[in-house]
C-alpha cells in the first residue's frame, strides 16, 4: 500500500473512532473530508 492510501485508510478509522457507527454516509464523508482537509489533503465531496 501506498503512503496516500494508508493516510486515507487512517483518516476514516479516526472518524469512525469519534463518530461511531449509524450514521449516514454523508455525514461520514463530510468528516472524512474535514479530517483530511487537517492532514494538508485535498478533498472533494461526491454530492
């Protein structure tokens, strides 16, 4: 695996370790999005 991948990977265990599980998927890619956006990473939301 790459270093971009294991970021990506990292950055969505962290926002499912605050969140938690049942939310919806957009309220996880948002944070995912912020969350990267942290590590200096671009990102763009799908919706």
């Amino acid at each position: 695996m790459d270093s971009l991948t294991e970021q990506i990977i990292a950055a969505a265990i962290e926002v499912h370790r605050i969140l938690g599980p049942g939310l919806l998927e957009s309220i996880y890619e948002e944070a995912l999005c912020y969350e990267l956006t942290q590590w200096r990473k671009k990102c763009r939301s799908g919706s």
